[in-house]
C-alpha cells in the first residue's frame, strides 16, 4: 500500500491522518507556511481540535494532505 511524504519534511506516514497528526506537532515555519499556502491556518485547525468533537482539525488537514503529499511506495 502506498505511503504519504510529508510535503515539507521527509517524515512518512501509512496514512494521511497520521501524517496530519506529525504535522500538527511541527511548530517550525516550513510546516505552517505550507499549512498557509493552502489556505489552512495552523492556529485555526488546533482551535477546531480543541473545541469541536471529533477531529475536526486533522480531518481538514488529512484532506488537503490526501491531495497534495506525494505517495510512495
Ligand atoms: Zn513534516
């Protein structure tokens, strides 16, 4: 089955949500410019993360990560 790399890191992930859960964890700019670019805001998915039931926030990011983050095999 096919990996997801990390668009700013060289972290891989089996899967997207996972790959949401490590980039939620990265502070440093590389992560929330791209977060930016793709009009997400970083303060915006760990508020939804905090306040909605669910996982609001990594749901939205894993989506966007779904599209954009590069598969491996
Ligand atoms: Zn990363």
């Amino acid at each position: 089955m096919a990996k997801y790399r990390c668009p700013c890191c060289r972290k891989i992930s089996p899967n997207t949500l996972d790959l949401a859960r490590h980039f939620i964890g990265q502070t440093n700019s590389v992560h929330k410019n791209w977060l930016k670019a793709k009009g997400l805001s970083y303060a915006q998915l760990i508020r939804w993360q905090v306040t909605e039931f669910g996982n609001k926030g990594y749901d939205a990011l894993a989506e966007a990560l779904d599209k954009e983050a590069a598969k491996v095999e």
